[in-house]
C-alpha cells in the first residue's frame, strides 16, 4: 500500500496489514537439479545432502544446489550467496580429503541499495520476534535483532556495519533474544 508515492503498509495474503517504511523484495531462484533425477540423488530444494554436504557416500554438493543440514541452527537450508559456494566448496574440499567435519556457518549476505548498505548474518524466519539493538528505524541506521523460539537467529543491519560486526556475536552464541519492541527505538 501506498501513500504519496511511499509505502506505508504491506498487505499479506491472508489479508494481514502490516505497517512498513520500507519494503526489500528479495527474489529466489529455483536450483537446476532436472538432469540429475534418475542419478539416485535425493533431490528436494536441491541436492539433499548431510551436515558435510555429501549426499551419497563420495559425492558431495556445494554452492546453489546444495541442500544441506546445518547444525548450528538445526536445519536444513540453502543458500544462494556466492560467499556461501566459496565457503561451501572448501568445507567439502577439506572433507573429499577426510577431514569429515560439519559445514555449520551463519549464513551472511550484503547489499548495497542506493544509499543504503543492508548487511544481515543468520536466518530471518517468518514470525521472528525483532528488536532494534542499535539506532532507530526512523534514522535510517540501526540493527535489528531476529529471534526464534527464545534465541537470537539473526542480526540485519541498515548502514550499520560496525554495530552489526559486534552483534553478530548473539546469533554464533545462541544468546537469549531480549524481547519484541514496537517503538523502532531501542537503546543497547
């Protein structure tokens, strides 16, 4: 919804209205996985792989096509962040080397957006308790704090990339998320 040539609210499918200043549409991509259905592969999003991403004994995936188990937040993800194929495909180097060791990263992603640097660490689920840690949404500069079932799961910030690199440090650490504010204000 607009008003003057600004967004105010985002209507959801079932009718929802939620209030916003901003809205980022972030579009997915589908992984090409067609040439691979009679290979025995597990495919769903992607080739289905196990914690140190092999999804048979001795073929392993990397990048994204691969769909693996990540431990550190106890799900299965995919993520498609040219970062993540780097960092991927050396876990599975080390591991095609016998170093067998979980691929568990906090997933992390960049945009720079006209004026605005938007940086997140961790994942961003749907019905996430979020609380500004730093900043303030009306100054355009703050991070928030996503929380999942009672922990931190995820850090966004909006130019606000030294505040951010600190705060980050909740979602490696599991830490206790401080709880929902609604003012978009919030001293640390």
């Amino acid at each position: 919804m607009e008003s003057a040539g600004r967004v105010t609210a985002v209507e959801l499918a079932d009718g929802t209205k939620l209030d916003a200043d901003a809205v980022v549409v972030g579009v997915g991509s589908t992984p090409t996985t067609q040439w691979l259905a009679d290979s025995g592969l597990l495919l769903g999003n992607g080739v289905e792989c196990d914690a140190s991403c092999q999804a048979v004994p001795g073929i392993y995936a990397a990048g994204d096509v691969a769909s693996w188990h990540n431990p550190h937040f106890d799900m299965r993800m995919r993520v498609e962040h040219r970062l993540n194929a780097t960092e991927q495909g050396m876990a599975v180097a080390a591991n095609i080397l016998g170093e067998q060791r979980p691929f568990d990263p906090v997933p992390y992603f960049w945009s720079d957006q006209y004026d605005a640097r938007i940086q997140a660490f961790g994942i961003f689920p749907a019905h996430a308790d979020v609380t500004v840690m730093h900043g303030s949404t009306e100054d355009r500069k703050f991070v928030a704090a996503y929380g999942h079932q009672g922990k931190v799961v995820g850090v966004l910030g909006w130019n606000s990339h030294r505040e951010l690199r600190k705060l980050r440090q909740l979602v490696v650490a599991h830490a206790p998320h401080p709880g929902k504010t609604t003012s978009g204000r919030q001293e640390p």
